[in-house]
C-alpha cells in the first residue's frame, strides 16, 4: 500500500503547484480569514457548510498558503 507524504514532506515544486491550482473559492476563504471571519460567517456568506469551509481551512494545502500571508 502507498504511504501520503505530508506536505512538508514534499517537494518545493509539488507545494508550488497545489498553490498555484487553488480555486477562486479557497481564495475567497482566505481572503475572509485574514480579515478575522470566522467559519460560521464564511459558510453563511459564501452558502457553504460551516464544516465544509473548516475542512478546508484545516487542510495542508491551505494552511500552506497561509502561512505565505
């Protein structure tokens, strides 16, 4: 059975192109982040699930570029 790397564990190319293929969505996310929205009122904006934006924001392509902000 393959073993996942994490992202840390993968290459500077692989992490520069999940960054690169975000959707307009998770920049959307982001976006409200960094202005101090919370999940709640990201899904009830954007018409997603509160678990579907922590999902997201939990993942380590997002917290990748996160942390680029």
């Amino acid at each position: 059975m393959p073993t996942h790397k994490s992202l840390e564990e993968k290459s500077e190319s692989t992490k520069s192109n999940y960054i690169q293929n975000w959707t307009p969505r998770e920049d959307e996310i982001l976006r409200r982040i960094l202005s101090g929205a919370t999940n709640k009122v990201i899904a009830e904006a954007m018409g997603l699930s509160e678990n579907r934006v922590s999902f997201i924001v939990t993942s380590p392509i997002f917290q990748a570029k996160h942390s680029l902000h």
